[in-house]
C-alpha cells in the first residue's frame, strides 16, 4: 500500500505503468473498521488515504515501483501533498513483508544520497494492518472524471510529468 496524497492521483499514474494489473483506492493505516471517505476526511480515523497496486514482478519489481512513487509525490512535506492537507495525505509505504520493508529502506536511502529532495524524506515506513477499498466512485476516478476540477488543475499536470519522466516503462 502506498499513500502519496490523494489517490485520485496515485491510481492514475500506477494505472499507466507497465506491469501494473490492477489499482485500487482506499484508506489503511487508522483505527476504524471500514471507514468511509467523509469520515476519513476528517482527519480523526487516523487512516491515510493509499493505492494498492498490483504488479507482475517478471515485468517491474517492486524498487521500480517504488521509485516511482517517491518521483510522483513529494515525500519531505509532513501530512500533506500541495493544497490538501493533514494526515489522510501523509506520504506512507505500508509493507507487507520484511523484505518489502528492506526495499523501501534501500530505495529511500539511495534517493537521500542521491539529494533528489532539498529535504530529508519524511514517508513513514509501517507494517500493513489494514486496507479498506474506497467506495466504487473513487476507483479509476480520474479515468471517469477528467474534466472536474480537481483532475483538471491536479491530477491531470502531475500524470503528464509522470509520463514525460517515464515514457519507456508506460503500458503499450
């Protein structure tokens, strides 16, 4: 599970990457069983809003997809993304195992020696308890809605960058 800000954005960009087969919106990483979208949007439920995406480790492991996600985000602001603010929005990799979690130390590691942020990365590094799908309107959001507002001045410049940055690893 990773949590980058609002999954509107990180189902888009994930959907278009090659050896993705499937992305989908919810909530992980608070203390309410099933929370819904207001609830969660309040900030109490402790849940951050994350995609979890699954890939075919033969065409892209899961490094790569993790350095994407440290490239589509920004990962040194403390529970926000740009406007949307507070913890839902935090950046976060939920790991399922001991060696997803090395991965994730090893790719952050190499991004702060390689000072790609001015800042020191603040993505919290947490065992997965839980992952809630999002309700049905908000999986492939973007796909649905690319003229709303939000997809228009958000969603949309930041799955045009992630394209430019990545065009080989784009599915056909």
């Amino acid at each position: 599970m990773l949590a980058g800000g609002c999954f509107w954005c990180l189902e888009a960009v994930f959907g278009q990457l090659r050896g993705v087969s499937d992305v989908v919106s919810g909530y992980s990483g608070g203390q309410v069983a099933s929370p819904s979208y207001e609830m969660v949007c309040t900030g109490r439920t402790g849940h951050a809003e994350v995609v979890q995406v699954t890939f075919d480790p033969v065409v892209i492991n899961y490094s790569e997809v993790l350095r994407v996600f440290f490239a589509i985000h920004d990962p040194t602001t403390l529970n926000r993304q740009g406007a949307d603010v507070g913890t839902q929005y935090r950046s976060a990799i939920f790991y399922t195992s001991p060696d997803q979690k090395a991965a994730a130390e090893e790719v952050i590691a190499d991004i702060e020696a390689k000072q790609l942020w001015p800042s020191p990365i603040v993505t919290e590094l947490v065992p997965l308890k839980s992952f809630y799908p999002a309700e049905a309107y908000h999986q492939e959001y973007f796909a649905h809605n690319p003229y709303q507002g939000y997809c228009q001045a958000i969603v949309a410049p930041k799955v045009a960058k992630f394209r430019k940055q990545f065009l080989e690893q784009l599915k056909k």
